[in-house]
C-alpha cells in the first residue's frame, strides 16, 4: 500500500482562511440585516440575517470537519480522517435544503397573504443591495479557494454563500416592488430561488451520500489511473482495478500483472513505482496493489 500525501497543508491552510472569512462577513451581514430589518419594519430582511446565520452555522461545520480530517490514521480509523469533509458536504447538502424549502414554505404565505406584507423603508432596499454585493464578492473568493485546493466541502460551502446571495437578490426586488406598490413581486421571486437552492442542496446532499457508500470515480479518472499503471515499465497487465473516495482524495485497489521470471524484490519495487506513478498525477490517498505473476505470453499462475 502506498500513501498520499500531498498538498494536504495546503488545503486545510485555505480551507481554514476561507471559512474564517466567511465567517466574519455573514457576522456582521446577519447583525446588520436583522437590526435594518427591524428598524425599516421588513420582515425580508430580517428572513435574510437569519439566511446569513445559517450560513455562519454551515461555516463552523466547515471548520470542524476541517479539523478533524487532517488528523492522521490512528487504531480506529486506518485510513485517516477524510470522509469528515464527505459527511460536512452532507451536512451542508441538508442546511441548503431545509433553507430552500423554508424559502418555498414563506412564499406560499405572502402569496396566500400579499395585503400583510407592510410598507418598508427606502433604507431597507440599500441594506439588502449591499449584503447582495457582499455575498457574491464571498462567493468569488471563497469558490477560487476551493476550487484551486479541489475540496468538494469548500466547493458546498461557495455555494452556500451563492445561494444566500440570491437570497438577497430575491429580498432586494421584493422590497423594490414593495417600494413600487406590487407586493407579489416578493414572493414570485422567492418561490424561483427557493427552487433552486432546494435542488442544490439536494444535489450535494446526494452526491455526499453516494461518496459515503464507496462510490467509484469517473469513467476518465478510472482510465487515467488505469493507463498511468500500465506506461509503467515491468506491468505485462492489470485486472480487478476499484476505485471508492475518500473525502477528496482516491484510494486504488488493483492486481498488476508482472513477468513470473523476475525476483520478488524486482516485482515489489515495479509495484511500488507504478503506486507512485499513479500518485503523482492523480488526487489518490493510496494504491492497494497485488502482485499476479504471468509468464510472458502464457496465463497468471
């Protein structure tokens, strides 16, 4: 079996200084929507700071899970720590979800009572432009983070401040329509984006799921590895090769087919070149390799 282990400072590095700011940026927001909100007498804005708390919660399960899975294999756990990224995706997956539902629940009230939704102040549209544009420059910075790392948790957790953008989005013309006289703007708008960020968290809740049940790579990544252990000089063939994910990472399991003429200390350095190979051009937590010895145009023995 052969270890990876790269760039793995690194990532938590970025995830930790990511998450740290997100978490300072949806402090102030969720303070300054609900103070604005009950001062201009709108009940979106309010809705919206609490949107930004929940982010501030998905940001603190951003950094638990941060902390855990770089913790090193230990008597319980062989392999390492990395499905706690895996089950924070899940986590966040499920926060998405119940926030885009309660999106849809609040909506299907205004609209079944437009005549409640009251009058707000001119200050309230100018708050919830500025938490727009705030949380999308988060999104921007918090998505390069992540996607210059590869980590699906800090991917989720973008997207997670996308979502409470757009929730702004939708508080901002709610609250421009309210100032225009066409209240059912709200709740129309709402409806849309509570759609979409219901389907989002569904989505990442599901792929976590099916990473948490061994779920294989894909289809160019399984050839990627495949070809990679046969450029190796010494492998005659392969068969038998899995795959399964481990947090962000891959761990490889393959039987190596190789000359039967050759010393066992001959085929265990060929196996190991072709575990570093492999390695070395692909996110992969270890290589799992059995030797099958073959004479050269003959079957394995």
């Amino acid at each position: 079996m052969h270890n990876h282990e790269q760039d793995t400072p690194e990532r938590h590095r970025a995830a930790a200084r990511s998450t740290l700011v997100s978490v300072a940026v949806n402090l102030l927001l969720t303070l300054a929507q609900v103070l604005a909100g009950i001062f201009t007498a709108s009940q979106a804005l309010i809705a919206d700071g609490i949107h930004s708390l929940s982010d501030l919660i998905a940001d603190f399960v951003v950094l638990f899970a941060a902390h855990h899975s770089k913790k090193e294999a230990d008597a319980d756990h062989h392999y390492g720590h990395h499905r706690y990224e895996t089950a924070a995706s899940l986590v966040l997956g499920g926060l998405l979800l119940a926030v885009g539902l309660g999106m849809l629940w609040a909506a299907f009230q205004k609209l079944q009572q437009p005549e409640s939704i009251p009058r707000v102040h001119m200050l309230a549209l100018w708050v919830a432009l500025a938490a727009l544009v705030a949380k999308e420059l988060l999104f921007r910075y918090m998505l390069a983070i992540a996607e210059r790392v590869r980590s699906s948790m800090l991917i989720a957790n973008a997207w997670h401040a996308r979502s409470d953008a757009a929730s702004s989005l939708v508080v901002a013309i709610g609250i421009g329509g309210n100032l225009l006289g066409f209240p059912l703007l709200d709740p129309v708008a709402a409806l849309i984006v509570g759609f979409l960020v219901s389907r989002m968290g569904w989505e990442f809740a599901w792929d976590a799921l099916h990473d948490l049940m061994d779920r294989a790579v894909s289809e160019e990544e399984i050839a990627q590895i495949r070809a990679t252990l046969l450029a190796t000089p010494g492998i005659l063939g392969l068969h038998d090769l899995r795959t399964r994910r481990m947090g962000d990472l891959i761990a490889v399991d393959v039987h190596l087919e190789i000359d039967a003429d050759i010393t066992v200390e001959q085929g265990h350095d060929i196996a190991v070149a072709a575990g570093e190979r492999v390695m070395g051009s692909l996110p992969v937590l270890n290589v799992m390799t059995h030797v099958d010895p073959v004479r050269r145009g003959g079957a394995s023995g």
